[in-house]
C-alpha cells in the first residue's frame, strides 16, 4: 500500500481545458456592452453559462454584398454545424469522430453482399453467412473471425493476419461505431473520415478567410484556432495534424499530445490502484493494455517522420496470448519477424515499450 501511494504521490495529473471551458469564453461580436446592459444580453447566473457552453458560433459580417463573404460564410456555418454534431455526439457519450473510417468501411460493417457471390470457404462469405448458410444479424468482426480461424486449427499470430488482410472484417470497436453510427440521428451523428476533412476544410476557410484587421475577421481566427485544439483533445487515438496551415496544426498537436498523455497518466494510475488489483488480473491486463496502447500513440505522435505508411494502415493489438502481454502490428506479432522492413518496426515498438 505504501509503494502504491509512493507512485500515485509521485505521478503529476496532467490539466487541460475542459470542452465547456474552451467554449464558455469564445470571442464575439461586440466587444463588450455598456455597464448594466451585459446581464440582460448574455444572461446571468449559472444558467447563461450553460446556455452559451455546448455550441459554437464565428463572428459574421453585416455587408453581404460581397461574394468573397457569401463563400466565407459558408465555411462558417459548416464548420459550426460539423462541430455541433461532434459536441452533441459527445454529450450523448459516442466517440466523436472516426478520421480513419469512410463510407467504404461502413458499407463492409452495414451491407450485406448476395451469398451466391462468395464460395462458402471464403472468409467474407464466413463473415457474412453461418455454417448453414443462414445470415448473420451482422457480420463478424476480425475478433470473431480470429476465433473460428483457431479453432480450425491455425496459430493465433496467423489467425489474426488473415482475419486482417484477407477479409473485409473490422475491429470490433469499429465496427460498433459503424453500425451505431448509422442509426443515430443527424444532429448529433458522429463524423466519419469524409465528415471530418469537410470540418477540417471549413476551419481552414474560416481561419485562411479571416486576412483583414477587422475585429470580426480578429474574432474567427481566435475561434478557429480554439477549434483546432478542441478536436486535438478529442482523439483518443493519435491523428497527425491534419491541418495545412502551421498555426492550426500547431493548436491541434499540442492539445491532442497533452490529453495522449493525460491517458498515460490515468492507465498508470488504474494500474496502481488497489481496486484494480482487487478485481482481479483481467482488470490489471485491461488498464496496462490501455497504458500500453496509449504509449504507441505517443510513441507515433513524438516521431511523425517514422513510418509513414503504417500510420495509415497498421493497428496495434494487445493480448493475453499463453499467459503474456503481446503487442500485434498488422496482424503479426512483434516478436517474430518475417523481413527486414518488419524488423525495423519491431525495434521501433521496442524502443516504444
């Protein structure tokens, strides 16, 4: 008990701005009121600062006589209705934003093809249809797939590799999000790879378009920039900035490296704290699985020149295999190496942890 003590006494918390924080005292369109007018405007008591918490609004100009305005506009009303979305999808506890699905991978997750256009040993076909050929309320994910794949008598590590890269399957928690993601209203649906770009380019416009003195031009990019981090503290996963202007991708890195860490930090402390140990060991390997894959994503955002492609396309996936805590990147496990470019990236994960 001491020991654990020591290490809670010794991890420093990690203290970012709350989403409410960040939007409770965005700029506006007027400086400031007159002295007895601002409570009648904005409200007064905590009820006004509940009221202007959950929504974003940029700054418009009165003149629209000026087309350059009327294309401006336009990425800010975008961006405000993306962003809503992305609030209101978290306030209904659903993860935000997913930038590596697209409408492809939710057609693999949602729609099921004909069964005469699969042979019934092929993996899409298994994934779709049983053994009697009846369908499947929905399709197995990559999980599942693994599963059956030992069960005919493959090896864990190969298993997962099929089930990865010659199949149509999903991780579980993707396609989760997928499915559910179809089934929730408009308003507050979460924003897949396409949804999340048009955001991305909609604040650019509002940041980019705002070149003049004025203080309404001064307000939106104050505003875009606070948007810019707003999205970088809501990926739990790492996301290289995805913004083409340096002040923005700035704002993004440096929020969304902080809350990477503000999950290290936390994972860490499950691990030490008595109840976790209390619940037993799968408790134990939850949380340091939870470390472990956050500590790749830091690992990922501290050297963004490394390994461009596997940004894109590896996975990394903790296990309990025989009783030890193994990493798989791609479907393979760290610990084997099949050529010398997964050699290097098996050093690169080591030098991760």
């Amino acid at each position: 008990m001491q020991e654990q003590a020591a290490v809670l006494a010794r991890s420093t918390p990690i203290s970012l701005p709350t989403i409410d924080t960040m939007l409770g005292n965005l700029p506006t369109a007027h400086r400031a009121l007159p002295i007895g007018h601002r409570g009648a405007a904005f409200g007064i008591g905590r009820s006004a600062k509940i009221a202007r918490a959950r929504r974003l609004r940029f700054v418009y100009f009165a003149a629209l006589d000026d087309d350059r305005h009327d294309t401006y506009h336009e990425h800010l009303v975008t961006a405000e209705v993306l962003f809503g979305r992305v609030l209101a999808a978290c306030s209904a506890g659903l993860r935000p934003m997913a930038p590596a699905l697209d409408y492809a991978a939710e057609a693999r997750a949602t729609v099921r093809p004909p069964r005469a256009l699969f042979h019934a040993a092929t993996l899409e076909y298994r994934r779709w249809y049983d053994q009697g050929g009846d369908a499947r309320a929905e399709p197995l994910t990559q999980e599942a797939l693994t599963t059956q794949l030992v069960a005919d008598g493959l090896s864990m590590e190969d298993a997962r590799h099929r089930a990865a890269h010659r199949s149509h399957a999903l991780p579980a928690v993707d396609q989760a999000w997928l499915i559910d993601r179809r089934k929730t209203q408009l308003n507050k649906r979460p924003l897949n790879q396409s949804e999340f770009q048009t955001l991305i380019d909609a604040i650019e416009g509002a940041y980019q378009g705002a070149t003049g003195t004025s203080h309404a031009e001064r307000a939106n990019r104050q505003i875009a920039l606070r948007v810019a981090s707003m999205l970088g503290s809501l990926l739990d996963e790492f996301v290289a900035s995805p913004f083409k202007i340096a002040a923005l991708g700035h704002a993004f890195s440096e929020i969304h490296l902080a809350h990477l860490r503000r999950t290290i930090e936390s994972s860490r402390q499950a691990e030490s704290a008595s109840g976790v140990l209390l619940a037993g060991p799968k408790a134990w390997f939850a949380a340091k699985a939870a470390r472990m894959r956050a500590e790749h994503q830091i690992g990922l955002a501290m050297s963004p020149g490394a390994f461009p492609a596997m940004r894109l396309t590896a996975y990394p996936v903790v296990a309990v295999v025989g009783g030890k805590l193994r990493t798989f990147v791609g479907g393979f496990s760290r610990g084997r190496s099949r050529s010398h470019a997964e050699d290097s990236m098996s050093a690169a994960f080591a030098a991760i942890g």
